[in-house]
C-alpha cells in the first residue's frame, strides 16, 4: 500500500514536471504543439519506465520515515554532483531561455534520482537501518536474528509446522547453495534421494506461500565460500548475517557450536514438546515386538518416542501398564525403560515377533529367570538398570522395522 502511494505521486509530480516544463516557453513548437505534447509524453513515459522496472523486484519493505528522509537527501546530492557535471555540456547563455532550459534538464533528474534512492531504501531495510537523529549502521532483522535452515530441516518438513503456528517471527533464509544442493538430489538417480529432495522443494514453495513468514533467498557469495563444502558455508553465512542455524544434522551441530554460531535442533524443540515422564509414572504402551535382550519388550507411545519393557517378551500384542524407571534423552531422540505391571488389553490381529540377537534367550528361557542353555538369566533388571543404546532415533528405527541394541552394564 505504502509503495502504491508513492508511485502514484511519483506520476503525479512526474506529470506537474512536464507541465511546468512545456509552459516554460522555452521550447520551440510548432503550431500544433507537437513538439509541448512529445515533451510530456517523453516525461510521463519515463515515470512509467522507472515504476515498471522497480515492480520486478518485489517484496520491498522498509521504515518509511527513514527511507525517504536519506532517499530524497541523497537523491539531492548525486542530482547536485551531477549537475556540476553535465553543466560544460548544457547552453551557457545568460538569457532566461538558456536558464531555464538548464533548471529544466536538472528538475528531471533530481526527481528521477530521488525516487529511485528512495525506492532503493525501501528494498534494503533488512540491511541497514537508520536512526534519527543518529545514524547507526547495523544488521537490524525482523525478530531479532534470522534464521538460516540448513537442507535437512527442509526436508524433514516439520520447520512449516512450527512457521504455521506464528510463535515464530524471525526472518527464514534460504540460501541459494542450499537450493541448489535440493536440485540435485531432487535429480538424483536414486529413488529415495530424489523423494527427499522433491519434498525438500514442496516444503520450500509452502513456507514461500505462507503470508505469515518472511523466508528469503540469500544469493550472498563470501570469499569464505570459495572451496568449501555447503556446511562451512553455512556457519560461514551464519556468522555473516549474525543468525542461527536451524538443522538436524548431528555434525553440521557440533561445528557450528565450534564456531560460535547458535544452533535450533528441531529435535530438540520436539522433544521439548513432549510430555515429561518420571521414574515411578504408570503409562499404557501397546506392546508390538520383543527386544533382544531377553524378556524385552519393545512399544511405541502416540508421538513415536520407544518404551523398553523388562518383562515385556511374553506380552507382545497386548496393551500392558508400565511403570517407567529411566528415560534416556538425547538430541537424536528419546527412549522410555519401564517394567511390566500388567496386562489391560489383547490386541486384535497382532502377530507376535519375537527376535533374538546377541543378548536374547531364544529357548530354554522361563519368565521367572530360569539360565538358557548359554548360562545367561532372563530376569528383569531392576528399576535403576541403564543401558547402552548408543544413538536412539525412535522414528529411524520404527519406519526401518529393525531393533535396536540394548546392552545392560
């Protein structure tokens, strides 16, 4: 709206301009007057030029105030530096034909200049900003600092969750080289690259049209880029603009920490969102396979996290209370360890998967801890057991159907 309005009194003072140009009566003109209206028409022609070429660019926003203050201020002094210039090359005569034929020439291109330096503010208000009566030139960025997305939080899509439900106002930017990594897998020859990176672009083309997010497309090229891979360009940028790096790759972490550069883990921020279970709770968990340790049950709660039932071999289809006795958190996810209560439900058309591993009794095994013939017992551990899950990512190993490893010490 703000950009309509001054457009529309560039036009109108581009108009007076040629107005007062053609009623100057310095200009020879026929008698038709052909020469007044091309004049005019030249004028108002070139206002129409120039509002045309500044609407390619678009989303143009800024702090009105202080962008045609320096806009018209600076617009000024090139229009003065340029008249110094184009002053050899103008009439030099002292009559009032020759002057006004000068101011004339000048007028055009001091309005010219100053909407131009005008509008080139508006575009750059993520850049600098301008203060009044002092001047302070820093990054000054909607929502504090913005937030560069690396192409695994893209992919993984839940960033439009998060965007779509405004507790989020940071300004999102998508650098051009991440784009360009999404092409490519997007091509891809192989099949399940190519899916990811084809949902990396939808995930991208929906924040786009969100009117609630501004995600910008940063086509910033550093001499630090030169020869790096896209992480290091990445904290390279973050640093660059002084804004967090929100990914879910492990490693680009741990760099970026070593960097100096902030860093949003979705993963984090998920299980933040998750309810807090403590040693002692009860909870219902559906028990679905068994683990290889023996007498393991493995389950799942509604939001994907794992619960590790002692006792839980022999109720595999059954819904079962479990009282938990440890939580394992860690930034790649969370994993519940629970005992076995007792049984609430049976589960209709649940087959039962026992699986056997390098800790799991495949026979010989009795509920009340009898040795296998390996000489190991089946007993349940107690409630202050811990394990050695090494990297426990609950939705990784439910989607790929395998089990983890859990390795009582």
């Amino acid at each position: 709206m703000g950009l309509l309005i001054l457009r529309c009194l560039f036009i109108l003072v581009s108009s007076g301009v040629g107005i007062y140009v053609i009623t100057s009566n310095v200009l020879i003109d026929t008698e038709g007057g052909t020469v007044s209206m091309l004049v005019f028409a030249g004028i108002f022609l070139l206002s129409i030029f120039l509002i045309v070429g500044d609407m390619l660019v678009p989303k143009k926003r800024v702090d009105w105030l202080s962008s045609v203050y320096f806009g018209l201020l600076v617009g000024l002094l090139l229009t003065a530096a340029l008249g110094f210039a184009i002053t050899p090359l103008m009439p030099q005569g002292v009559d009032r034909v020759d002057q006004q034929s000068r101011v004339n020439v000048m007028l055009v291109i001091g309005v010219s200049l100053c909407y131009l330096c005008t509008s080139f503010l508006i575009q750059t208000r993520d850049d600098f900003r301008f203060i009044i009566p002092y001047v302070e030139f820093r990054k000054n960025l909607k929502g504090n600092r913005p937030l560069i997305l690396d192409t695994s939080v893209v992919i993984d899509g839940r960033i439009a969750d998060v965007m779509e439900t405004m507790i989020v106002d940071s300004r999102l930017v998508m650098p051009r080289f991440a784009i360009n990594e999404l092409q490519r897998i997007a091509d891809s020859s192989d099949r399940g690259r190519r899916t990811r990176g084809r949902r990396g672009l939808d995930i991208l083309n929906r924040l786009q049209k969100m009117k609630n997010v501004d995600i910008q497309i940063d086509d910033t090229d550093l001499p630090e880029f030169r020869g790096q891979p896209v992480d290091l360009k990445l904290v390279a940028l973050a640093q660059h603009l002084e804004g967090k790096l929100v990914t879910n790759d492990y490693n680009l972490n741990k760099v970026a920490k070593i960097h100096g550069v902030d860093v949003i883990n979705l993963n984090d921020l998920a299980n933040a969102m998750k309810p807090v279970f403590l040693p002692g709770e009860k909870l219902d968990v559906d028990i679905v396979k068994s683990g290889e340790e023996a007498n393991q049950g493995i389950g799942y709660l509604d939001d994907g996290t794992m619960v590790v039932v002692d006792n839980g071999r022999e109720h595999v289809g059954e819904r079962i209370v479990v009282t938990v006795t440890s939580v394992l958190q860690t930034s790649a996810g969370r994993m519940i360890f629970g005992r076995f209560e007792f049984t609430t439900k049976k589960l209709a058309g649940t087959t039962v998967v026992h699986e056997t591993g390098n800790g799991a009794a495949p026979n010989g095994t009795s509920k009340d801890g009898i040795p296998n013939k390996n000489g190991t017992s089946s007993s349940s551990a107690n409630s202050g057991s811990r394990y050695d899950a090494g990297r426990p990512d609950n939705r990784t190993n439910r989607e790929s159907g395998g089990t983890p490893k859990y390795r009582k010490e």
